[in-house]
C-alpha cells in the first residue's frame, strides 16, 4: 500500500478500507501532511499482518513520522529501530 501525501483524521476511514488485511509493506515515501491518524493507521496495518502471521515494514517514513511514533512509544512496533531511521 502507497500511502497518499496526506493522511490526517479526514482520510483515516478510507485508508483504513484501503488497507485490506494483507499487506505487508506500506510505502509512507509520499506523506508530507499527516497527525497521529496515520501513526494509528500502521499500527493498525502491523495488528493486521501479525494477526495472519506476518510482519508489517514501513518504507520511506518521514522524519517526523518517526519522531511522532518515537514520542509515543510505538517507534520499535512499526520497525523504527535507530538504524532505521531516516538521516
């Protein structure tokens, strides 16, 4: 799943149908305008994929993603290691 340059509140339920329960790999390379929605829609990705056994990877996460997933706890759920982390 490609991620759109915006994902706020307003987009979070389409995204969510766009979802679907297979996906394993989200591409967040595009967002530039998002809020905490979008830290809970890949935790909900991640809840999909380890629910059918898989593991989720989140590529190309803005800076300031990782930073809002940092600032809430969830930076190592979504793969946000240290060496993970954009430059």
């Amino acid at each position: 799943m490609k991620l759109p340059a915006t994902a706020t509140l307003a987009q979070a339920p389409e995204l969510l149908r766009q979802l679907g329960d297979n996906t394993e790999v989200i591409d967040a390379s595009d967002l530039t305008e998002f809020d905490t929605s979008a830290v809970a829609l890949l935790l909900e990705a991640r809840r999909r994929a380890a629910a059918g056994g898989r593991t989720l990877r989140v590529d190309g996460a803005p800076r300031k993603l990782v930073e809002l997933s940092l600032l809430y706890g969830v930076d190592e759920l979504l793969g946000f290691t240290p060496a993970a982390q954009p430059g």
